[in-house]
C-alpha cells in the first residue's frame, strides 16, 4: 500500500532532469523510470533523511527537495509548486 505516489521530476547527470515514477511505501521511497517497469531503478530509505526545500526563479524546476540519505546518497527532485514540494515533504518528514 503506497503512501503517496506520483510523477516527478529527477535530477540526473549534468543538470538533464527526467520525468520518473515515485512511490513512498512505509519508510522507503522507490523510483521507477516508468510505471510498466516492475523493479525500481532507486531505493532510499527515508529513516533518518534530512530533507532541504530550494526555490529558484526562472529555472526549468522552480521547486526541487534534496533528500541526503544516512549512508551520504543525495537525490534531488523536481516540482512544479511549492504546494507539491511541501505535500512530498510532509510524508517523507512523517517517515523519517
């Protein structure tokens, strides 16, 4: 039973973003890269996140969370508004 779910925005190698399926399960979040695919490509257990909100006018995401995982993972992800980023934000903080 997935706690949230949804289509969001990755941040991947030099700066290119890809659109990716995202599903909080208890305290993990998992990632797919589309929703076909049957086994995650990302696996982040959200005990013990921190997670850092950025807003940057006039870029291509204005809304991203950093989430830095306790083993020093970074995975950044993209909103498009600030409702969206703090509604992510509220269940990943209820996990951790």
């Amino acid at each position: 039973e997935a706690q949230l779910c949804g289509f969001l925005w990755r941040k991947r190698w030099l700066g290119q973003w890809a659109k990716q399926l995202f599903i909080v399960r208890e305290h993990v979040l998992l990632c797919f890269r589309c929703a076909a695919d049957l086994q995650p490509v990302l696996e982040l257990d959200l005990r013990g996140c921190h997670v850092t909100y950025k807003a940057k006018r006039g870029k291509k995401m204005p809304h991203t969370l950093k989430v830095m995982g306790m083993a020093g993972e970074a995975l950044v992800i993209g909103f498009q508004s600030r409702q969206q980023a703090e509604d992510w934000r509220k269940v990943w903080r209820c996990c951790s």
